[in-house]
C-alpha cells in the first residue's frame, strides 16, 4: 500500500513539473513574440513601404508655353543670351520710325537769303525785325518740319535701320545669332555715324543690338570653357 502512494506521488511530481516545464517554454515563447511585434512597426516606419523619404532631387515645375503664337515666339526669343536685348532694340527703331514720320522733328531752313537783302528787307519793313536781326548775323532761322515735306519718297529711308534691327531679331534661334547680332549693331553703327541727322533717333536701337551681340557672344565663351578641350573633336579620326 505504501509502494503504491509512493508511486502515484512521483507521477503526480512528474506530471507537476512537465506542466510547470510546458508553461514556462509557452511564457518565454510569447515573450519573444511579443518583442517581434513591437520592433515591426519601428522597422516598418523607418523602411522604404512606410513612411515615403522626401526626394532629394529638386521638383522643377514644367513651364507651360504661351497659347498666343506671338507670345509664344516672344518668349522662345527671348529665353536665349541676348534675346531681350535685341527685341528691345527692335522695338526702339519702331519707335524712332514713327516718330521721324508723324512727328515734326526735321529742321529746315526758314530763310535762305544773303545778308544784303535781309538788311534791304529790314529797311523796308518786310519781314520782322527778329528774323530780320537774326538773318544780319549770319545766325540760320530755322522750323520743325515732317521728313516727308523735306524728303519726299526719300522718308522711306527709315525702314532701313528697322530692317536691320529686325535681321537680328529673326535670327536670335538660329545657331548663328551671335554673328548675326554683332552685323546688325555694326550696320546701325554705321547708319547712326553717315546720317546723324536720322540716324541719332536710332541711337537706342544700336544700343540694344550691341548688348544683345555682347550677351550672346559671352554665353558663346562660356559654354565653349565648359566643354573643354576633352569635348573637342579629335583631328587624327
């Protein structure tokens, strides 16, 4: 009888520790879980599926062209080196033109007689005594007129700086502006040097050409120094 609860003691023990040695491999198994658990989100956060990384490289708006096809054209002029220049140069001979036309700039002579007879026509009375003081002296009178009156057919004259000027203007997309802009300053130049009478209203417009050419000849050199002599081509192929 004793043998017997002495066995049934020892089993009981067993089983005892077999469910304590069971419960113990259950709470160190969800002890690791758990831990698993908890580092996931911070793993998750800090990769690539949950919060997004913010793009080093800079978001560059895309430029949306001009409907008008004049503004368009305006813009595609004025983006490249010594564009604006050259447009403002343009449009400072159309100003100078309409100017020489509609306006009385032109000076001309009101008087065109020797001394002697001034002096006669004085004396008679005949013209006044301002212009009469003025013609003894040998000082010119002179009035504003139209180039027209003076000039006639010869007015068209002032379309030629407005074609120069323009030359340049259309070539400011071409790969050959910069050539194209120094002969437009170098012909208004000349035109503002052998006519200064016309050519000092296109003052300004050679002005803008000149820059324009300077701009463009400088962007030119600039990009020529950032090829280098690597980018060269090679004169043995």
């Amino acid at each position: 009888m004793t043998d017997r609860n002495s066995a049934k003691r020892r089993r009981a023990a067993q089983n005892r520790a077999a469910r304590e040695a069971l419960a113990a491999r259950r709470a160190r198994a969800t002890g690791a879980g758990g831990q698993v658990e908890t580092a996931k989100p911070a793993a998750t956060g800090a990769g690539s599926t949950g919060v997004k990384r913010p793009s080093r490289r800079p978001q560059v708006a895309p430029v949306s062209e001009p409907s008008n096809p004049l503004a368009r054209r305006l813009a595609r002029i004025t983006s490249v080196p010594g564009g604006r220049a050259v447009l403002f140069g343009f449009l400072f001979s159309l100003v100078a033109a309409g100017l020489l036309l509609a306006v009385p700039v032109v000076p001309q002579a009101v008087l065109d007689v020797p001394a002697a007879v001034v002096a006669d026509l004085r004396a008679d009375g005949d013209i006044p005594e301002a212009t009469a003081k003025a013609k003894a002296d040998d000082d010119p009178v002179y009035r504003s007129t139209y180039l027209t009156e003076v000039a006639g057919p010869g007015a068209a004259i002032v379309a030629v700086p407005v074609l120069m000027a323009g030359a340049a203007l259309v070539s400011a997309r071409r790969p050959n502006r910069t050539r194209a802009f120094t002969i437009g300053a170098f012909a208004l130049a000349l035109f503002l040097v052998f006519i200064p009478p016309l050519g000092i209203y296109y003052l300004f417009s050679a002005a803008g050409v000149g820059i324009g050419a300077y701009q463009s000849r400088r962007a030119d050199r600039e990009a020529a120094a950032a090829k280098g002599p690597d980018d060269a081509p090679d004169d043995d192929d």
